[in-house]
C-alpha cells in the first residue's frame, strides 16, 4: 500500500513538474515574442523617423544639379574649383582637371595617395597628403613641399590665402599656417580656456578650413556641431550652428563635414549620415538648401567635399557615386514636370 502511495506522489510530482515545465516554457515563448514583437516595433520606429528626417521642404530648395563630372577615379577625395573654372579632382594617385562641360582637360600622376586639393589665384595646384602639403604646376612638377608638424598628422584640407596656406590637421585636431617656403607662422583651434577657444572634437578625420574676404577664418567643428570663426592670430571669434535633426541645424555625431564659401560670404556646409548640403548665413542661420539626400548617393556616409566657382554654383564630390555634381542656383523642376 505504501509502495503504491509512494508511487502515485512521484506520479503526482512528476506530472507537476512538467506541467510547470510546460508552462515555464510557454511564458518564455510568450516573453520572447512580445520582446521580438518589441525589438521589430522599434527598428520599424526609427526608420520611419529616419524617413522623416530625410525630407526635405521642397520650397527651401533653391539650387538644381545642372551636370555630373564624371571623376574616373575609384576613390576621389578632394575637388577644388580653379581661377578659370576648371574643376580639379584628386584620388586615387592622381589628379584631374575639368573644363567647363565636364571633359576632360589635363592631369598628372603623384607618387602618394592625396587627401584634399586646392587651386591658388595663381593656378598653382596645392595637395595635402596625409602629413605633407605639395604645391604643384599643372604639369604635375612640384614647386614646394612640406612636412606637417604634429605628433599624428592627418591632412583633410589645404587652403592658399596671401602669402600663406592654412593646413587643416585633423589627426592632431589643429589648423597650423604656414609660408610659401614651409614655414610654421600660426595655429588656432586647440583648446585655450584662457582665450576662450574650445578646441576642435573631431570623431572622425573631417576638419575643413576657409578664409573669408576679411580675413577672418572658419572652421567645422563637427563633434561640437557647429562652425567656428577666428581671427588669423587665433583668437576665438564666434561659433554658429547648433545640434538639431531637423534641416536648419547639424545631426549625428560629427557634423559639418565640409565647408565652402560663396561669393556673397555666405557658407555652404555638408553632412554625412543623412547626406545634405545646405546654405547658412553668416549669423548661422538657414538660408537655402542645395541638395538633399535623395539628390545625393545613399551611402554617402564619409563626407561630402565641397567647392564653389564665380558664378556661385556648387560643386559637391559624391564619393559613392565616384561624381562631382555640379548644383546651380534655381529651384528644380516639380518632379512630375522633370519627368515628362
């Protein structure tokens, strides 16, 4: 009789167990749907929000890709507009020049793989490598060069003003000045409490430099979301800008990416990410757009180098697209209009 009691109690709880087992079970099932169902519900949140952010307002669009450079090169980096209006590209190990309808005009091989470019009033054809700085003729014969200092140089721009060309030096979050000849004759940007500077965050190697017709000079500060102005001496002037997701601010971790300036001193900024190009004024205010995502490759995610020409257009290096485009002022047709 005990022997049958015993036997219906293991009965019993082994039942139980796998009954509690079974229900275990079934609530982690449970559990683990409601977290799938959870995980989905929020991956479908974002990139509904991401689709929102990446509308533009059609009516602050008042510029309209006119051609594409076709650039030839796997990996363009840099485009630069000369004094005549030549657009210049480097990459690769090369550098290229442009006439005025996209064709092909001169180039030349260089024995490094160049960073950024620019084009003096001169015609001179400057080139930053990682941690030189190279003027060149057209030709391609090199005319100067320098070493940059600094303890991890990284060159993401170059810029000819007077008798001198600002260096931007991304990898030592540092914009140095330097003569003709080489030599070290300024630097701005480093954090100074005393001066009031408040230094250059720099997530990744997207440092840009410009000088405007006063002199005064502007640099992307993108880790704090902003562009900063300075004197040449390097006291801190002002900082424009502010974090935003919406198209009148800066989103993402680092941006803007690159600056240009136009003819009239307002400036012309891109970001990556949510790839735009955008027109602020010089109090840091929105003024127009140039281009929005869907005018530029999707992936454009490293950076949108920029260049402007007399006319005032804007010349935008969509790396992905391995392109310059070349974006005019003027509204774009409807696209119901552009389509027919």
């Amino acid at each position: 009789m005990r022997r049958g009691l015993a036997g219906a109690l293991r009965a019993t709880v082994a039942v139980t167990t796998a009954a509690v087992g079974v229900l275990a079970l079934a609530s982690c099932l449970q559990i683990g749907d409601r977290g799938t169902q959870k995980a989905l519900d929020a991956a479908s949140a974002r990139e509904r929000a991401e689709a929102e952010q990446r509308k533009v307002d059609p009516a602050l669009v008042t510029y309209s890709q006119v051609r594409e450079i076709a650039t030839g090169l796997a990996e363009p980096r840099g485009v630069a507009v000369g004094p005549d209006g030549r657009a210049w590209v480097v990459g690769d190990r090369e550098v290229r020049a442009f006439g005025a309808e996209g064709t092909a005009w001169i180039g030349f091989a260089v024995s490094e793989e160049p960073r950024c470019i620019a084009v003096d009033d001169g015609g001179n054809v400057l080139i930053g490598y990682r941690a030189w700085v190279r003027q060149h003729n057209v030709s391609g014969a090199v005319l100067a060069e320098w070493p940059v200092e600094g303890k991890q140089p990284f060159v993401t721009c170059v810029t000819p003003h007077g008798g001198g060309v600002w260096v931007a030096d991304a990898g030592d979050r540092v914009v140095l000045r330097y003569s003709r000849s080489g030599q070290l004759t300024g630097r701005l940007g480093e954090r100074d409490a005393g001066r009031k500077v408040p230094g250059l965050v720099l997530p990744s190697y997207h440092l840009d430099v410009l000088v405007d017709e006063g002199g005064r000079v502007l640099v992307n500060n993108p880790g704090r979301l902003t562009v900063e102005t300075y004197k040449p001496d390097g006291a801190f002037v002002e900082s424009m800008g502010k974090a935003s997701m919406a198209i009148d601010g800066f989103c993402g971790c680092c941006n803007p990416t690159d600056l240009a300036l136009l003819p009239d001193g307002r400036i012309v900024t891109s970001e990556k990410g949510i790839p735009r190009v955008k027109v602020l004024r010089r109090d840091g205010t929105l003024d127009c757009v140039v281009a929005g995502p869907d005018d530029l490759s999707v992936s454009a995610d490293s950076g949108l180098d920029l260049s402007v020409d007399g006319e005032g257009r804007v010349l935008v290096l969509d790396p992905h697209a391995r392109l310059v485009r070349v974006f005019a002022p003027g509204a774009p047709a409807p696209k119901e209009e552009a389509t027919k």
